[in-house]
C-alpha cells in the first residue's frame, strides 16, 4: 500500500449491472490510484433490514468477484457491512425471522426497525455476519456509526429505555425505577442525580462487551483482519458515556485500532465553515481516540455527484484531513443504489492526481511530531458531570468544550487538544471542563499555565468556589439581543486595525455575555456598551497577567461558532495578549482571514501546515513566532511545487513569506532551527 491509503468504498447490488461494474471497479482502482476496497453490504437505498444469512450468501459470492478482481492489483478487500442496530426504521419492520427487541426511546416510543443493543439474539446473529464475513480474510471489516444509543429515527433522541434496560437500570439503582422518573434523574437541573452516571455506566459497557463479542467472531477465523469503526459526534457520543479507548481496544484484539473519523460536510459548504466544524468534531475525535489508532476519516459526498460536492471542495478535504495523521481516507463517491461508478464524475483523475503529496506529507510524518499552540482542554466524561441548565432534552448533556479550537484557528492561531492538563503552556477552557478536576487540580491548571476561559468556563469556575483564580467577585448572565450589551470597545488604549478605540459587534448572530464584578484591577482590553452608547461593563480582560477572559457562552450548539466572533479585532486582540502575556510559542498567522495553522515540532524543525480556508488567495502571508531561533524555511505545495528560502525574523519576531496561497489550498512550511554555528 501507498503512505496515505485510497480505501474506495464501493456499492454494487447484485445481479444488477454486476458483472459491468467489476469491470469498472478494475480500472477504477488503477486510475484513482485506489489501495483498498471496502464492499458495502446491504446499504442505503438498496438495505432490506437486519441481514438474514441467506441474504448475506449472494453478498458473499460479491465478496469472492470483488476479491479476484483485485487480488491480481494487489488491492486488499475489505467488507463494509452497513448497519449493526440499524440507522434508522425507514418505513421497514423487522422481519418475521429476525424478531429482535427494538429499541425504546425516551417517551417509551418503540422503533420498529432498531434494535435493543442488549437484546443476546440479535448480538448473536450480528457475531455470525461477522464470522462468516472473516472466512474471507478482508483486511478491514467496518461496524458503522449506527453502533450507537442515540439517533435512530423516527425514536425521539435514542434509547434504550425498554424493559430490560430499566430492569438494568433498577438493578444498578437498587430499586425500580420508572423510565419516566429515569429520564428527569438523568437530566436533573444543577448538581447530576445518581440515575446520570447509571445511565453512562450501562451505555459506556454495553458497547464495549458487544465489541468484545465481535473481536472474538472475527480473530477466531482470520487473525490478522482488523475491524474499524465508524464514529460520529463526540459532543453526542459523551451523552452516552463513550468509552473511546476501551471501546476501540475491544474491537482492535492484537490488532491496531482502527476508527473513520467523521469529516463534518457530507454535501459541500463554504471552506471556512468546514474547517469550524473540523477542528470542532474531527480533530476533537482524533484526541480522544488511543494514539496508536489508524485514522481512516470518512470522505463523502452524499447526496452524491458533483451536484453535491465539487471536485474542489473533495481535493480540499483530502488535503486538509492531514493534521488528524491519517493512516489513509475511505472514499464513498457514488450512489448507494447500484449504480456504481459514473466516469463522467472525473473523481479518479483528481484522486490520482494528489495522491503524490498526500504520500509525501504522510510519509515525511511532520503531522506525528509534538504539536505546538494554545491546548484546548477536552474529557470524554463530562457529561457525568456537568450540569443541565433546564432538563428537558437529552442534548443538554453533550459538551461545549471544542469552542476555542474552532474560535482560534480560524483567527490565524494554532491549536491542540489534551485530554490531560499540561503544564507551562498556553490552554483553553471553555463549557463546564472544570468540573472534572479536583480542586487542586484547577488550582494546578492556573498556577502552571496561561488560561484562555469563556463565559461558561468562568461561570463554572466561580460555581466551583474558586473564582478568586480569575478574580470574580460575581458574575451574571446577560441575555443576546435584549439591549444590556450591542458591542464591545476597545478600552486599553491601543489602536487595532488602524482604527483608535475600535468596536466589535456583539449583537445579532453572537451569544450570551457574562457581565463580571472581579475583586482586583484588572488589564480591561474591551468593555461593553449598548446601543446608547453606555458603557455596561468590562468585556476581555487579562487578570494578574495570567488569565484572558472571552466573555461570551451559552452557545446554542456545541458545534456550531457565532459568526459574529469572527472578525478582525478580536483577530489582532487575542493575538496580542497570546503574544505579549501567554508568550505563546507557536506561530501565528497576521491579517488573514481563515489562513489556518496547524504546528508541530521536533528537534531540528518548526513544521507549519496552513490551510486557506478563505475563497481569497492569500497573497504573501507573516508568521508571528512568539519564540525560537529559526532559519532556513522549505515550502511544500500541494501541486508538487518545492521552495527553498533563507529568512531570518524582523525584529519583532516575525518572518513574512511572499508567495500567494490559492483558495482551498495548502503549504507544509518546514523551518530549520538556527544552530549555534549560525549565531
């Protein structure tokens, strides 16, 4: 196989325009440059329900066509079986010969297609579809995202609320427990009630033992196939206590990890959108997941063809899924129904033609190394512990704790995630975080580090009794749009963007504020007015030099930015404070838009990726190091072009690069660290 691996993901119905697309699928794999082929079985439009064994023998015989075609390439097999307690009903019921339990949703209406995960007949057959899947040696066997509580429509949310789950859920409590009194337990306003982490436990080790079950099925007959799974929101899966390394572990047995991380754009969008999304769902997931995995991220186009997504924008998300280190992308192009490939589409040409640097860039293995930026603190048990505002939906359980990831990075400023406070770093804290550690530990967190903290993080801190570390004497909540706040000024007296006491907007597509009284001077850089021009009160500030307060919170949704963050001030403040308090040392891109860095860091080198995710060429881009003694920089394009510069940062540790970045491009910017023989 190639560094970076082309797993094409391929729909054939059989006895339908087989045999042509065989024939297809042989040259596909040639001209897209293609390592793998995963076979859907039993997809989509063309899915009959929970596969009978009689049904899975004609895929099987589709399995041994698809086997012999690529075997002579030397292109691996693999099987993706597309349903596991099933997406969704779909207007389909159960069949008479598989007569699962279905799943219950938190009304107590019934699914009639979704399975009950603890129902043992239907574990059975799944281990069975599996074993008999393994008699063929594929090298990946994939369980889809439907491997999952919570989203299978028509159900309200998920489930399981039937009655063997609240037997189990009773057992665990001590006592009978309705499902009605359940559900309020579970998403009890304030402090969790007891039923919260029941609910967790049950979900977080039912879907490990199923794991177990199919590893066993699997290495039992081929030892050496590796089974994958898909994954989708981890804000969604922490409502039901995904247990990501033990989940994985499960399924992998001797073998690797292996996970297809959700690449948030299955129809296209604007590049800066995608690239929010990104940095809040895809690199999260990447975070939580063993380091060890190998990342197959999911590349789609659904509702599929280039009336859904242009070959641009797919070129683009190959290119930016780098910083994840990707061991390769599964690549699911076509229909779901039996069509198969259609040339005229012309994805085989583009696939082909960036294969080379996406190998290269896989190969020279920068995205390994030690990651550099502001630390965006993240765990995988928050909703155990963080605390419902209202009650009344299972959404209040997911957490808000990528904001800053996306926030930073699209104004020019690195990141990484940690589930693991660090020490002497810059580190982001945003949603109810702080509610994982012990005391000491978030006293640890504010001596040790520089602290970016929101809105909800400050209000948790202060919740916690321990406001006086970001100095609050009180706080209170300022409603969006109801007139207390419209814009924040700039008060610190600097000038930003060439404009003397510059404004920024906070009315209209922003958010909640947190107005605070703190109980010491504080560096004020902005402060809040309204629409009378009267000032409410301070908005970001820097406390004791060691803290930065952004104000805003109670986000709508924990994946979604406010448009109206993003804007040029707010660019040029935070990269002020990051460079002169936080002595961030990383680099940071100035006066762009969306000019993303990714940074990481080994001996010898500084490894740069940007990511324009403008629809604006960037014409000549400056670095702001904020550290370090750096020389001589190379320069990979991702249409093969190489540079080699010699450049020394102005005295303001700064180095400007002049050429031009397209729209929806990349560059890898290698810098040599300056040796003691150079000085």
């Amino acid at each position: 196989m190639d560094p970076y691996v082309y797993s094409f993901r391929f729909c054939c119905d059989p006895d339908f325009n087989d045999q042509r697309e065989l024939e297809s699928l042989d040259r596909f794999v040639e001209e897209a440059a293609v390592d793998d082929v995963a076979v859907f079985c039993n997809v989509e439009e063309i899915n009959t329900g929970h596969m009978t064994a009689a049904e899975q023998e004609r895929y099987l015989k589709l399995l041994e066509d698809v086997k012999r075609v690529l075997e002579p390439r030397g292109v691996t097999l693999s099987v993706n079986h597309w349903h596991s307690i099933m997406h969704a009903d779909l207007g389909k019921r159960m069949s008479e010969e598989l007569p699962f339990r279905p799943m219950v949703d938190v009304e107590g209406s019934q699914a009639q297609l979704c399975v009950c995960p603890l129902d043992t007949a239907w574990q059975d057959h799944l281990a069975a579809l599996y074993r008999r899947y393994a008699a063929l040696r594929p090298h990946i066997l994939w369980v889809e995202d439907d491997f999952r509580f919570h989203n299978h429509a028509p159900l309200e949310w998920g489930g399981c609320f039937c009655e063997a789950h609240m037997a189990l859920y009773s057992r665990m409590a001590g006592h009978p427990v309705r499902r009605e009194d359940f559900v309020q337990g579970v998403l009890q306003p304030g402090e969790p009630h007891p039923y919260r982490k029941i609910w967790l436990d049950a979900c977080r080790r039912t879907l490990v033992e199923i794991a177990g079950r199919l590893e066993e099925a699997v290495h039992a007959v081929s030892p050496e196939t590796r089974l994958g799974l898909m994954s989708s929101l981890p804000q969604v899966h922490a409502a039901e206590g995904r247990d990501w390394h033990g989940l994985l572990r499960a399924f992998a047995g001797d073998q690797p990890p292996v996970d297809r991380i959700h690449l948030p754009a299955y129809s296209e969008t604007s590049p800066w959108r995608y690239m929010l999304s990104f940095n809040m769902v895809s690199m999260a997931n990447r975070a939580l997941l063993p380091a060890d995995t190998l990342v197959y991220p999911e590349l789609e186009n659904y509702p599929y063809s280039r009336f859904a997504k242009s070959l641009a924008f797919t070129r683009f998300q190959l290119l930016v899924s780098l910083p994840l280190d990707p061991a390769g992308m599964t690549i699911d192009l076509y229909d779901l129904n039996g069509n198969g490939i259609v040339w005229e589409e012309g994805y085989q040409d583009m696939l082909r033609e960036v294969k080379p640097f996406l190998n290269e860039m896989k190969a020279g293995g920068a995205f390994g190394r030690e990651k550099r930026g502001v630390c965006v603190l993240i765990c995988e048990t928050s909703s155990y512990t963080l605390h419902t505002r209202e009650g009344r939906s299972m959404e209040e359980l997911y957490p808000q704790e990528m904001f800053f990831a996306g926030y930073l990075s699209a104004l020019g400023v690195p990141f990484w995630y940690s589930t693991v406070p660090p020490r002497g770093q810059t580190v982001a804290v945003s949603g109810q975080y702080l509610r994982n550690l012990s005391p000491g530990e978030v006293r640890s967190l504010f001596a040790d580090n520089f602290v970016l903290l929101n809105g909800d993080a400050l209000e948790t801190l202060a919740e916690l009794g321990l406001g006086e570390l970001a100095g609050v004497r009180s706080l209170r909540w300022m409603r969006q749009d109801q007139g207390e706040y419209t814009y924040e000024e700039v008060t610190d007296g600097r000038t930003y963007c060439g404009i003397p006491r510059a404004r920024a907007s906070a009315v209209l597509l922003s958010s909640d504020a947190v107005l605070v009284e703190y109980d010491r001077e504080v560096e004020e850089r902005t402060a809040f007015f309204d629409s009378y021009r009267r000032r409410t009160g301070p908005a970001q500030v820097v406390v004791d030099g060691r803290v930065m307060v952004f104000p805003f919170g109670n986000l709508a949704s924990p994946t979604e930015m406010p448009q109206m963050f993003l804007n040029s001030l707010r660019r040029e403040l935070v990269q002020a404070v990051l460079g002169e308090r936080a002595r961030l040392a990383a680099p940071m891109v100035e006066k762009s838009a969306y000019l993303q860095p990714y940074c990481t860091e080994d001996e010898g080198h500084l490894y740069v990726y940007l990511v324009n995710a403008s629809l604006d060429p960037a014409r000549g881009w400056t670095l702001r190091l904020g550290g370090g003694a750096w020389t001589r920089a190379s320069l990979r394009f991702s249409d093969g072009r190489r540079e080699e510069l010699a450049m020394a940062p102005d005295g303001a540790g700064r180095l400007s690069f002049p050429q031009t970045l397209p729209p929806m491009e990349t560059v890898l910017i290698t810098l040599e660290k300056q040796t003691e023989d150079m000085e």
